[in-house]
C-alpha cells in the first residue's frame, strides 16, 4: 500500500491566482497589529480543502482531477496506479455522501478557533443546488460546467449536519448522507469566530474572487466565475447577504446506482438478445443427501430438524466484472477493479468536437457498434479513453469473463420437517402448488456459502427453500492463478484482502458491486430453474454480515420497476439482514475485529515519523511478544500495532497519538469516498422508497460483560452515519422489543439484542470475545433464528419475539 494518505492540501491545475495570507505584511509603527485569521484557499500555491469540485475543472471525463494521473508525458497513468487512494479519487465523478470532511483555517500566532462559534448554528451553511451541464436539469444543462445554476434549499442544522472545532479547522458533520449525484455549496460565515472573538476573514484569494469587477487572466476570472456563482445562488435563498460569506464551495456527490442499474437493464435485455447470456440456474439430478449429513462430514453435530432438509449442489454462469489477476502477490489484484466497455460520454463529446466531419458515424469494431446500441447512440468505443472509469458519464461495465459459480440449493424434506412441526406444536404443511417459496442467503466476510446452512432448519420448518453462492473470492470461488491447485486469492481460506482490499481500494469497491450483481444474476437465473417444486416467483432475502452490507444495492435494484413482464422475474417480496451495517470505512476503523490489522496496515504505509517508528518496532520490540504469530503476518500486524500502541500511550506520548489518529482520519476520507457507490448507505433511501419490508438485527450488549457487536459497531464514534444502526434507520426502520401482531400491509423493523454476538443468527455458541455466558448466546440464536423466519413466513407482516431476556430498546 503505497500514499495511504490523501493530502488535504492538494496541489490543484490551477494558476494565476495567488495571494496568501503573508502575516510579517500587516504591521502598524505605533501600536500592536494582530492579523486576521483566514480561511485557507489559494488554489495556485495548492491550498484548497477537499471535498471541492474545483478539482473537476479541466475534466476530460467527469471525474475529479487528481494531480499525479498524468506522468510526465501528459499521458493517463496505467490502472494499477489507482490503487494509490490519492490516485483513486481521480476514478469518480465526485464526492463521498457521507464522509465527515474539514474546511482548513490560517491562525496568526497564540490565536485559535473559537470552539464554541465553530459548532453555532449559521457559523457554517450548506445550500443544496444544481450546477451547470446538468443532465437533468433543462434550464441548468446549458449553463457552464462548474457554475452554480440553481438553487434547491438549505440543509437543517443539527438534522442533516452539524458542525465543531478540530484543530485549525472546522469540521462538517453529517447527520444524513447528501443525496447521490446531488451537488451542494459550503459556506462559512462571520459568525466564525477566533480566540479574539473577531469574525474570520476570506483568504486574499477568495476576497479578490468575490469581487465583481473582472480580473486578468484566464484562470482568474474562470475562478471568479465560479466563485460569483456560488454566492450569487445562494443569496437568492433571501435570508443571507454576500457581506456574511468568507468562503463557499461546491461539492458534487459521486453517483450510485447508474452502474449496477446498467447491470440490471443487461440481464433483462438479454431475455430477447442473444448477444447477451441469460443466467440460467442448473441443479442435475444427484443423490439424496440431508443437511444433517453434510454436516456430519464437517465433524459437526446438529440437530434432527436438519435431517428434514434436503441439500443439492448447482451451478450457474454469471458475468465477472472483476479482472483475473495474473499473479500470486496481493499487489496483483490492483488493476482488476471495473472498467467500462466503451469510451466516456464526455471524453466523446470532446473527441467528436475537434473530429468534425472525420468522426465515425458507422460502428468501426463489433464492440463500438454494441456499445452504441446498448446506450441508445451515447457511447462508443474509439479507443479514445484508456482509464475507461465507470461513472454516471460510462455506465456499461466490460465483462472481464464469464463464472461457472457453484450454487447450494436446499428444500424441506415434507414427511420430517412436518414431524419436526408437530414436535413444536404446528400443524403439518405442504408444498404450495407453485412450490416452495425460495429464500436466497448470502454469507458473511472470511465464511462461505455452506455457513448459511445454520438457517436451513428453521426455514424448513416455515415451508422455504433456500439457494446461496459465495461472495467472489470467497469459498468455492478463489483464484488460483498458477494452478497449483491452492488458491492464491481466497478471503474463507486466506486474507481477507482477496475481498476488502486495502492495496487498491477500488477493487474493495467493485468487490462490493460484483456481489451485489452476482445476486442480480442468481435472482433471475432462478426463473429458468426446471424445478416445479421451486417457485422463483416468490422470493425472499436473507444476508448475514457481508451478506447484509451489499443487500441494500442488490434490493435496490432488483426491486426498482423495469416492466411489468420483467419485474417478478427480479423481485424479492421480504428481506432480512443480520450484523449489517453502512459507513464501511469508519466501521472497519472501529471495529475490534478488524480495526487493529487496518490501522496498522494504514500506519505502517503512511511515511510519517511514526510509521518510520513502528515498522521499526515490528522489526524489533513486537517479536518477543507477538512472534507466536508469525508466519501470519495479518495476525502479527494486529499484535504488534496492539503492542505499539499500548507502548506510546503508557509513556504518555500524546502528540504521536494525535498524529496516528490525523493519519487515519485522512485514510477514512480518502477510503470512504473510494468504497461510496459500493456502500449500502448510498442504497437505503431507494430499498425504503420501494417499500421493501425489511427486518434487521443488531447486537448491543447489555452494558455489562456482553459487549456490542465487536465486528460492525452498532454506532461508529467517529461517524455518526457509520454503523448498524444509521443505515437501519436511513432504510426506515422502525426499532421494536416486542412481538408485533400480524398486519395487513408489511413493516420494517429494527430489534436490538443485549445478548449474543457477530454471529449469532448462525450459531449458538459462545464467543468469548464478546458474549458473556453460553446459555445467553444460545438464547440469542434462537431467537433469531425464530424472529427472521417468522419475519419472512409472514411476508413481513408479523415480527414474533419469544424471549424478552435477549432484546432490548
């Protein structure tokens, strides 16, 4: 992992401007002068804070302009260098949703920020707008690129953001994610104050800016252009003047959706062209075999209800956007994150303006006549574009080869499951005439598909069928590049990089999309199952851990309205999520499963004076107590920055911690925004406007021994969007202790367990991390177990809590 930081300062294209603060020039013979403090922003000496959509100016293709992705040749860096998260920025279309960011402050000396003005209502304001060569707007669509056109509304303060002091600098919080695709203005006022109780002051450069005169150059009056149209738009609001603004900028947010939204359109196209495989689900005939049995084989004893559940093994082809690395080494993997199959919209539109005549009008390849087609004339393929990002501008991802993935296929076994019923006191049932409903799972992070196989006797006993694959690089889905037979890449059986990678985050992204469309694919291959004991058109979800982090963008999808004679050919009725969560890089930061390995991985990278020290503390003082470890170099990272931390903070050496903790807080910026179109907080607006009844469990604890969901956070700290809770809410749910009695229209719930663990939905043992007592976590597993299977029995109109010693409010 090379630059894990994203400079926050970043050296914009930019020039022309000019004009810092030059604090020895503001001085008076006769009396003590103190000068202004300002707001940081002179884009030619590459001061400018970020989120900031003046790094779009000079886009050749919609995305953020990051210095370094041209080499010294003005030509595009290879792929394999965004795995570099500076580098990566430059591969969207604008900003995370949801990342809390900072608007930079110059302090003269022993004056600060006034704490108490940085978190006061007004001090900051955000104007939700659109801007100019909008794709949506009419009017706004003729107005120039990077000029506010007009404005939406305001955001609430204290609802949507909040705002406090951090360093020199004020920080933006938000409450809720901006809209995808969205763009919004930040404004900072007088009513920002410093240690002297004056009001903060505009930078010489944006003071200059704002003026309404015309400058000189061409950059300057681009600026101040752009600048003008900030406040000029957010001043029509009518309750603020341009004499309260120090500072505004605009902020595009990043798309999410348009891609797998084009994966959705491909699949159900592909019903009447040939030219596009359909995913069709094949079980072959094979011997009868139980749950209990395959179990057995593990060495692992369950219950008799098992033996009531029949097992088969299937397969179905699926589109792999993913790459195929072409080596063993971690580093391998960083070229193969998504690429598009035709040229950028805008990169096109640039081309055929200075080509003219000489542009081709017929397809000059059988790719660019496909592309054409499938974009309604709006893409091609001239080779024009090498980077090939994939953004709302190219929303036709290349598939890189096409997956032979194993499917696990169960179905209740009618004579037991009904002696089982009859045990607990339910009457018989029998298969509906359509067949059985069918529940799809998808397993958690490092597991497998056969882990979800914990669920199939309860959902036997309510009359459901079950399929599940594994997530790429996961189970029976590794990559064994040199056939040796051993998988190189495999987060069940090695790293749990093969899937979240850390060494180039767009792959971790498109990891997340790839299982999202795999689902997409799994849930219309299940319609052209030659089972009649199958019914594909009643279809519900249930994920656990991972399986619930890319539910949201699956649902999302495969619930949005296409045509009537498609959609129940992709609908799921009923969704359940166990130990889920959104805000995935400030989760995993925080997270005490995960948080010590991620850290130390980001701090060994970083190439500050405390990355210098602890790598070379892992080469000397952590071996004689975390030395056990090795040869698992994760494990012994975890310890050893475990080991470097305790160290530091015994000795009381608090300015190394605070620059460890700017090293992550920079890292979870630059993370964010590359995993945002994969993160499941992007997509619950969409699975809650759909009015998908949705059930979700969270551990919490107890606030004694059984501690929180050590994995997922229920609430991240540093991030009050981050967690299980947030994107429970963002997803409308509504939190519940009590059993809800059967309703005529489904709901959405939230229960919140004081017992159990991470796990719990899938085992009854105990985890002694984190769950304090065996018969508490075997409690807990029952229960949910029971909760989601009734949930889903009932379609979503009934929620059964049996055991109240395990929930609470």
């Amino acid at each position: 992992m090379k630059k894990m930081l994203l400079s926050l300062s970043v050296t914009a294209a930019l020039a022309g401007c000019g004009g810092g603060e030059t604090l020895e020039d503001v001085k008076n013979e006769t009396a003590t002068v103190v000068p202004m403090a300002t707001v940081s922003f002179d884009p030619a000496n590459g001061v400018i804070s970020v989120p900031n959509d003046l790094l779009m100016s000079g886009t050749q293709d919609g995305t953020l302009n990051i210095p370094g992705e041209l080499d010294d040749d003005n030509v595009s860096i290879p792929r394999a260098a965004y795995a570099d998260p500076q580098l990566a920025l430059g591969a969207l279309d604008g900003w995370s949703s949801q990342v809390p960011y900072k608007v930079d402050l110059t302090f003269p000396p022993n004056v600060s920020l006034d704490e108490a003005s940085a978190g006061t209502p007004g001090s900051v304001r955000i104007f939700e707008v659109i801007m100019g060569a909008s794709l949506t707007d009419a009017e706004c669509s003729v107005a120039p690129a990077g000029a506010a056109c007009k404005l939406v509304g305001e955001l609430t303060f204290g609802v949507d953001f909040v705002t406090q002091a951090s360093g020199n600098a004020v920080a933006i919080i938000p409450l809720k994610p901006f809209k995808a695709g969205s763009s919004y203005i930040n404004v900072l006022t007088t009513g920002l104050k410093d240690s002297m109780g004056r009001s903060i002051a505009p930078s010489s450069t944006y003071g200059l800016v704002k003026q309404e005169a015309p400058l000189i150059t061409d950059s300057q009056l681009a600026l101040q252009g752009a600048v003008n149209s900030y406040e000029n738009v957010v001043v029509s609001s009518g309750d603020i003047s341009k004499e309260d603004i120090i500072f505004s900028g605009a902020m595009t947010i990043q798309s999410a959706g348009p891609v797998l939204g084009t994966i959705k359109n491909l699949l159900a196209a592909s019903l009447q062209n040939d030219a596009l495989p359909t995913p069709a689900l094949q079980v072959p005939e094979q011997p009868m075999v139980n749950v209990q049995q395959v179990f057995a084989s593990q060495g692992v004893t369950v219950s008799a209800a098992f033996s009531g559940v029949q097992y088969q093994k299937g397969s179905i082809m699926l589109p792999m956007y993913l790459g195929t690395p072409t080596g063993t080494d971690i580093s391998d993997l960083n070229d193969t994150y998504w690429q598009g199959m035709c040229d950028n919209a805008v990169a096109l539109q640039g081309y055929k303006a200075v080509a003219g005549d000489a542009f081709p009008t017929d397809p000059i390849s059988e790719n660019d006549g496909l592309c054409s087609a499938l974009s309604g004339g709006q893409l091609r393929d001239l080779g024009i574009d090498s980077t090939r990002h994939l953004t709302k501008y190219n929303s036709i991802p290349k598939v890189q080869s096409m997956a032979n993935v194993p499917v696990q296929v169960t179905k209740p076994i009618l004579p037991i499951i009904n002696g089982v019923r009859a045990q607990l006191q339910l009457p018989a049932i029998e298969m509906p005439e359509g067949g059985w409903p069918v529940v799809m799972m998808q397993h958690g992070i490092t597991t497998n598909k056969e882990s979800m196989l914990a669920l199939t006797a309860q959902l036997s006993i309510q009359g459901f069928a079950t399929v599940a694959i594994d997530h790429p690089r996961h189970g029976e889905r590794g990559v064994d590049v040199d056939g040796d037979g051993n998988d190189d890449f495999n987060a069940t059986t090695g790293s749990v990089l093969s899937y979240m990678n850390l060494s180039s985050l767009l792959v971790a992204r498109d990891s997340l999309r790839q299982s999202a469309a795999d689902l997409l694919g799994l849930r219309l291959g299940l319609n052209f199952l030659q089972d009649a004991t199958i019914n594909s058109q009643d279809v519900t979800y249930i994920g656990h851990s991972l399986g619930s982090i890319v539910a949201p963008a699956f649902i999302a999808q495969a619930n949005n309205p296409l045509a009537p004679t498609v959609d129940p050919l992709f609908n799921v009725n009923t969704v359940a999520l166990a130990s889920g969560g959104g805000g995935i890089a400030s989760f995993l930061l925080e997270s005490a499963a995960f948080g010590p390995f991620i850290q130390g991985s980001v701090l060994s990278q970083a190439g500050t004076t405390e990355a210098d020290e602890f790598n070379a503390f892992l080469q000397g003082d952590a071996v004689s107590n975390c030395g056990a470890a090795l040869p698992d170099m994760e494990a012994y990272l975890t310890c050893g920055y475990n080991e470097y931390i305790t160290s530091i903070t015994t000795a009381g050496e608090t300015a190394k911690l605070t620059n460890i903790q700017g090293v992550f807080t920079q890292f979870a910026f630059a993370s964010q925004t590359a995993l945002d179109s994969g993160d499941p907080t992007n997509y619950a607006a969409a699975v809650q406007a759909l009015g998908t009844p949705v059930y979700t469990n969270v551990v919490v604890g107890d606030g004694g021994e059984n501690k929180p969901d050590q994995v997922i956070p229920p609430m991240a700290a540093n991030n009050p969007i981050s967690g299980t809770i947030p994107l429970a809410n963002f997803m409308g749910l509504e939190t519940v202790s009590t059993t809800q009695a059967m309703t005529e229209a489904p709901a959405s719930y939230l229960v919140k367990f004081s017992k159990g663990h991470h796990g719990s939905i899938l085992t009854p043992a105990q985890d002694a991390a984190q769950s304090s007592t065996v018969e508490g976590s075997a409690a807990a597993n029952a229960e949910m177990q029971m909760q989601v299977a009734v949930y889903l029995a009932t379609r979503g109109r009934m929620l059964l809590v049996t055991n109240s010693d395990v929930v609470t409010d």
